[in-house]
C-alpha cells in the first residue's frame, strides 16, 4: 500500500493528479481527451489545435457568459503545455518549422479515470473471469517443464475439441446470448483503449532515452568507441526489457499480413451483431493500433538517426582537422623550399682494420632512439572558415513570390521573377528556383529557347545567367509551354 507521504507527493507531482486538481479541469480534460484520446491523435500542428480550442471556447461563452475562461486560446495551450502543467507536448517533427503538440500519459489516465466514474449499463464480470482463468492457464502451462503433464494437458484439450465437433456435427451448437456478447465486446472494448494508452507510456520511455543519449553526446570528452559502447549499451538495456521485448512481440504481431486480415474480418463480424452497439472507434482499432506502434517505432528509430548524426559530426570535424594539417605541411615546406643543406662524407681511414675474434666486445643491447615526430606550426595559419559557410535559401519566400505573381495571371516566367525579386544569394537562389516544390504550382521547361537573368551581386557587379525557359503554371491552366517565350528576361 502507498504510505501517506508517498500520496502527498504524488498530489503535488504528478500532472495526473493536477489535471484533476486543476480549476479549468472540466474544459481540459473534455476538449483534449475528445481531440487525441478520443480520435486518437498522436500529433497536431499547434495552429490547428489553437482554432478547435477557440472554437470550443466561444462556444462555452455563448452559454456559461463572456466572463468564463478569459484566456485565448494559444494562452490556454501554452500554459497546459508548461513545464508546471505536463498535459501537453510541443515538438517539431523532421522537416517541418511548425511546432506539433501531442498529448502525454498524464493526460490519457486522468481521461481514463473520469471515463471510469461514469455509470455502466451493466459491469462486465463473466469475461474478464474467463480472461484471468485463461492467462492462469498460459501460465500454468507455459511454465510446466514436464512432458508427460503437457501431453495430458494437450490430449484433453483435444477430447474437449473433438467432443464439440461431434456436437457441432449433430446439430448442437453453443451459442452466447446477446447478455454474454456485450459482456465480452466490453471487456474488448476497455483493454483495446488500455492498450493505446500504454503505447503513449512506452513512447515515453523512449524519449527520455533519446534526450539521455543527446545529453551524454553534447558532454562527451573522451574517445569516440567508448562513448558508442556507452550508448549502444543503454539502446540494447531498453531493447532487451520485458518492456521492449513485450512491445517487439507485439508490433510483430501487428506486421503479420495473416493476423491483420484475421483482426479485420473479427471486428466486422462482431459488429455486424444486432446485440453489439457499435463503437466507431473500436471498429477501427486496429488502425489505431497500428498508428500508435509506428510512432512509438519512430521514436525508437530516432535513437539510430542520433548515433548515425554523431558519427558523421566525428568524422567532419577529422576531416577539417585532417585539412588543417596538411595546409600547414604544405607551407612549412614551401618556406624551406630554398634550404639546401650541406652534403658531406667522411672516411674512417685509409686502409682496412684487421680485428681478431676474441677482440670482439661482448653484445649489448642497443638503446632506444627518441623520435620527435613535432612539425611546428608555419607562421601563416591557412584560413579554412570559409569552406565551411553554407548560404540558406527559403524556399517558402520564393513559393509565396511564385504565388503573388500567380495571382492574376495564368503563368510566370523565371526571368520576370528575377527581374522583380534580385536574388539575395546569386547563383545558390536561382537554382533554387529550378527546384520548387508546390502542391499548386508547376514547373515547364522549354529547351527550345533559352532565358538571360541579370542581377547586381553584393559587391556591386553585374552578373549575368543563360538558363532554359522556365515556367510556372498554375494547376488550373494546360501545362503544355508556349512556343513563344513570355516577355521580360527571354532571348
């Protein structure tokens, strides 16, 4: 049993407990339990979830007064997604600038207990009497190491079967009453939810994994293979839990091609029972299971990419070490390029020496040379800063002029676009207008004729492009270019 000060810390730590301690409790838990536990959303751009909160809001001041919950919106999100709330989650998935807001188990298990105050139309008992005897007997039997007890077990699960058969065959069928169906459907019902929420749980555990192996990578001073035991160790401990190894079984389970038609088929048959009162969220739960192992996989994936990013981060940085020092050798020598030395040789005598055996002196080992393998650094130090700047060009700057100058016209051309938008970055700009991407916009070239761009550099210097004709069409107009090209930029 927890002791007294063990509940007391609970109350004042965990976001659970908060969220019911909380003042705007009721908007929180109905608006955020509806939105992910509900439809089961495992990410949301922030934007979208601040216009279904303020819709919610507007609609709850309509009829409780203008003065209930007086925040905005993006207030009420920023706050529930604060380190003192924990509701909430604000991450950036890869590739996207807009923030994503995804629900945390604090938040699934406060929903999950208010869910449980509700009246029942009935409390399921025979099911899940059925479910403990039958995990009683895996247990059982699974653990048994004896042959003779497991053929025995096996031989009456067989008389059991065929006794049924032959009661099938003669016209004798066991069938459940409708009582007994939504039992077992609620029984299934409750632990398919159980089961999405614990996938957020386990999703978790990963990201605190994750977060570990970033910070052990930003603070890491020693050698590479040792930080890469380090890491790899902590990824194999979590892989190797009864935890990993449980949702490993099951995510394999899910991939089966065999077991996916066979989940499929069950659901629709189960609820096609005229006694079953159909859950659209259960009839499509095993979408939602195989959405929620994927993230969680994702997650899980993101542990590779970081030891991947480490190792290319490793062996750039060698790279530019390995260019340092070879500008330094390349000007050392050129400053001793005009150093000649001296040749000279000297003989021992003129004639031989004849030395008897015994003359000889005993043999000693002889002792070991130092090397000083030290090159001193040249006066002159290569600069190597500027190998490593790279220009960003935004792409979604160069969609928006695209989409104004669309706006009123059928189709634009490159050198129009140039001429009134001078690329801020030269060259790097204008190939990036060949490479726009654009849900609404198209991109023809014409190699028949060619386009002159001309622009003014940063240091004042007119420079000057010869590029096929390119053309951007909206998705309303014919595609097909023109055989004349447009004025302004051709030739």
């Amino acid at each position: 049993m927890v002791s007294h000060d063990e509940l007391s810390l609970l109350r004042e730590r965990h976001p659970a407990w908060r969220l019911l301690r909380a003042d705007n409790a009721p908007l929180i838990i109905g608006f955020l339990g509806r939105v992910f536990v509900d439809d089961n959303v495992r990410a949301i751009t922030q934007v979208e979830l601040v216009s279904h909160l303020d819709d919610e809001l507007y609609a709850l001041r309509e009829q409780l007064g203008e003065r209930a919950y007086p925040k905005s919106a993006t207030a009420y999100v920023n706050d529930w997604a604060g380190p003192d709330s924990g509701w909430l989650r604000l991450h950036y998935l890869e590739g996207s600038d807009e923030p994503y807001v995804d629900a945390t188990p604090a938040l699934e298990k406060a929903v999950a207990w208010v869910a449980s105050l509700q009246e029942r139309a009935f409390v399921a008992t025979e099911s899940r009497l059925h479910t403990l005897l039958g995990l009683l007997r895996q247990i059982v039997q699974g653990s048994d190491t004896d042959p003779e007890r497991r053929l025995q077990l096996l031989r009456a699960e067989r008389d059991r079967l065929d006794a049924e058969i032959a009661r099938a065959e003669s016209g004798q069928i066991d069938v459940l009453d409708p009582t007994g169906q939504r039992d077992r459907y609620q029984q299934f019902a409750s632990t398919a939810r159980e089961l999405l929420s614990d996938f957020r749980e386990v999703e978790v555990k990963f990201r605190a994994l994750d977060r570990q192996m970033r910070e052990t990578i930003a603070g890491w001073d020693g050698s590479k293979g040792e930080l890469l035991d380090q890491l790899l160790g902590d990824r194999n401990a979590i892989a190797d839990s009864d935890q990993g190894r449980s949702f490993q079984a099951f995510y394999d389970f899910l991939l089966s091609a065999e077991r996916q038609d066979e989940l499929g088929e069950l659901l629709d048959e189960v609820h096609h029972l005229e006694s079953i009162v159909a859950d659209d969220r259960v009839r499509r739960i095993d979408r939602d299971w195989l959405l929620a192992a994927d993230r969680t996989q994702a997650t899980v994936r993101t542990l590779s990419d970081q030891l991947r990013r480490f190792l290319d981060d490793s062996v750039w940085l060698e790279n530019r070490r390995v260019v340092e020092l070879l500008r330094s050798i390349e000007s050392s020598s050129v400053a001793l390029r005009d150093t000649r030395p001296t040749l000279t040789m000297e003989l021992d005598a003129t004639r031989p020496e004849v030395a008897l055996p015994f003359e000889r002196p005993l043999y000693a080992p002889p002792a070991q040379a130092h090397i000083d393998s030290t090159v001193e650094a040249a006066d002159e130090a290569a600069e190597t800063t500027a190998l490593f700047t790279v220009d960003h060009v935004d792409q979604h700057r160069l969609v928006s002029q695209v989409r104004a100058a669309l706006r009123h016209r059928a189709q634009v051309s490159l050198g129009e676009l140039v001429e009134e938008h001078p690329p801020e970055h030269g060259l790097a700009e204008v190939m990036a207008w060949f490479a726009l991407d654009d849900d609404g916009i198209d991109l023809v070239f014409d190699d028949d004729s060619r386009q002159q761009l001309a622009w003014t550099a940063d240091d004042d210097t007119q420079r000057r492009a010869d590029v096929p004709t390119l053309l951007y069409v909206r998705h309303d107009q014919d595609s097909r270019p023109p055989r004349t090209p447009p004025s302004g930029g051709s030739s």
